[in-house]
C-alpha cells in the first residue's frame, strides 16, 4: 500500500510538471501574439503614414512591420476570406486607386506595399489590408511557417520585439508646422479657375489703389509695382486657360455653334427684322392715297367721328293725325 501511494504522488508531481511546461508555452504564444499586435500596422495606420510622411521616409516606417492580408479563396462556388500574417518589405508607386476607411472616408492613395510571407513576395494595395487585430490562429501559423524555415522561437521573440518598438515610434505622428505646411501643400486647390480670375482681378484693383494712395513713398512704390506686374500675369494666364477650356469645349462638340457664330447670327436676324419693319412702314405709306406720313407725327389719340351731327329726314316735318 505504501508503494502505491508513492506511486501516485509521482504521478501527481508529473502531471503538475506537464501542466506548468504547458502553462510557460501558453504564456510564450500571449507575449509573441502581444508583441505582433505591437508590430502590427492597419489599413488606417497606413493610409496616414503614406499619406502624411514625406516620401522617402515611406519605407524607412513601415518597413518589417506585420499586416494582416485578406486572401480569398473559391470554395464550390462560393468566395471564402481568410487572413494571413505578412511582412512589409518595401513600398513602391502604383496608379492611382481609392481606399475607405474606417469612419467611410475615401481617400486615393499612389503607393503599394511589397509583403513577404515565408520565401513569396507579392505586391498589394492598402486596401487588402485588414483593420482588425491579429488573431491566435493567424499567430500560430506564421510561426509555424517560420519553423519549417529553421527559425528558433525565442529568436523570432527577440525579432518581434525590436519591430514591435520600431513600428510604435512609427505610428506616432508629430504635426509641427512643418508637416502641416508639407500636407497642405500636396492637397489640390480647392479654388476652381473662375475664382481665381476673380481674385486676380481684385488684386490688380487693389495694387493700383495703393500705388495711388502710396505714389509719395518711393519704397513701397517698387513693391507694389511687384506685386502689379504679378497679378497682371496671373490675370493673363487665368484668361489664357479660360478661353483653352472654352474652345475645348466647343471642339468636343462640333455640331454647336460657337460664339462668335451665335452672335453672327444673332446680329442677322436682328437686321432683318429691323428691314421688315421698315418695308411694311413704306407700304402703309404708299397705301395712303398720296398722303404722306410723319414717322415723327404723334398718332392721334382722338376719333376722326365721335358721333353724328347729321338731322335725320324726320326731323323739323309736322306730325301726321295718327301721330302724336
């Protein structure tokens, strides 16, 4: 009996070994799925990465970082997503092509990312890139992709860690005046060309009313004829691109007439009309029975016979005796 008892407490002590390898193990895969989520970049992360980074620091950023890529794959007919653990290796230009994010705002983006997965690259858009988390699935396949490459586990924690610092710094963007000066520079003009037309224009005013109000200073004189000769250049140029557009326009579209035709045309049947007029005040003229009209006449506002004044037959003769 006592050596059943010692027997069982060996078990006991090995199964409590088991467990405590088992636990160490399950704690390792939560510290390396903690550090790929730290080293993890999403779609929208990005998005503002590339869109607010001046472009040689692209790479540089988002280089060794994990992403989570959509893959689909046809199953009897039916499309089926998955996702799978890559790296970023680099980034490269692309055509233009638009991303949503996650508040549905649309931005265009002109860059892709070069992933590596085990020994494959392939080039992807940011919009194949997932927003959400790395999973525990998705965790333990990369690594073991990574085993079958020869890797050590505590050599991938290491690797893991160090991108994980990197792409935080990463993720953290300052905006000083300098980086909101260089987004708003690379952002199109919201000011459509008549706008601008107009506001040369006021500039041209502006600068002639002082150089008239400042003609005695000789100093700001100079600056202002500067400052003339530019907005008269920009004025011509405005105008220049209006009238481009215009014949544009109207070369895109032969079957219509262009201005200068329309006004032509205008400008004839104008004449005409100002002829036939003419022609029929003639013929009332000749039709008068030689009475010659004055255009300059005022037309009488009186009738020629307002009533008659003629007695009738009747009228003055003595009345018959039937008659009263």
């Amino acid at each position: 009996e006592a050596d059943a008892e010692e027997a069982g407490e060996d078990e006991d002590e090995e199964k409590e070994g088991v467990k405590t390898s088992e636990d160490k193990e399950k704690e390792r895969q939560m510290q390396l799925l903690g550090l790929i989520r730290e080293a993890q970049l999403r779609r929208d992360e990005l998005e503002t990465i590339l869109a607010d980074q001046p472009p040689e620091d692209h790479e540089d950023l988002v280089k060794g970082a994990f992403v989570r890529i959509t893959v689909g794959k046809q199953i009897q007919g039916q499309i089926e997503q998955n996702c799978l653990l890559a790296e970023i290796t680099g980034v490269e230009p692309s055509p233009a092509y638009e991303l949503v994010r996650q508040n549905k705002e649309t931005r265009t983006l002109r860059l892709q990312l070069k992933c590596r997965r085990d020994s494959s690259e392939r080039l992807l858009k940011v919009s194949a890139v997932s927003n959400q988390p790395a999973t525990e699935n998705e965790m333990r396949q990369w690594v073991k992709l990574m085993h079958r490459s020869g890797k050590d586990t505590d050599l991938l924690v290491e690797t893991v860690q160090l991108r994980a610092q990197a792409v935080v710094q990463s993720k953290h963007i300052k905006y000083d005046e300098a980086t909101v000066g260089r987004i708003l520079a690379g952002k199109p003009s919201l000011e459509f060309n008549a706008q601008k037309e107009s506001r040369m224009r006021f500039l041209v005013q502006a600068v002639v009313s002082q150089m008239d109000i400042s003609g005695i200073r000789e100093s700001e004189v100079e600056d202002l004829e500067v400052k003339f000769k530019e907005s008269v250049g920009g004025l011509h140029k405005m105008e220049h691109k209006a009238l481009q557009m215009q014949e544009a326009w109207f070369k895109a579209r032969p079957n219509l007439f262009s201005i200068r035709e329309i006004n032509r045309k205008n400008e004839k049947r104008q004449i005409l009309d100002d002829r036939h007029a003419l022609e029929i005040s003639l013929e009332e003229e000749l039709n008068a029975a030689g009475k010659t009209l004055n255009p300059y006449q005022r037309r009488d506002c009186r009738p020629v016979s307002a009533w008659d004044t003629s007695l009738t037959p009747n009228l003055g003769k003595p009345l018959d005796q039937g008659q009263e």
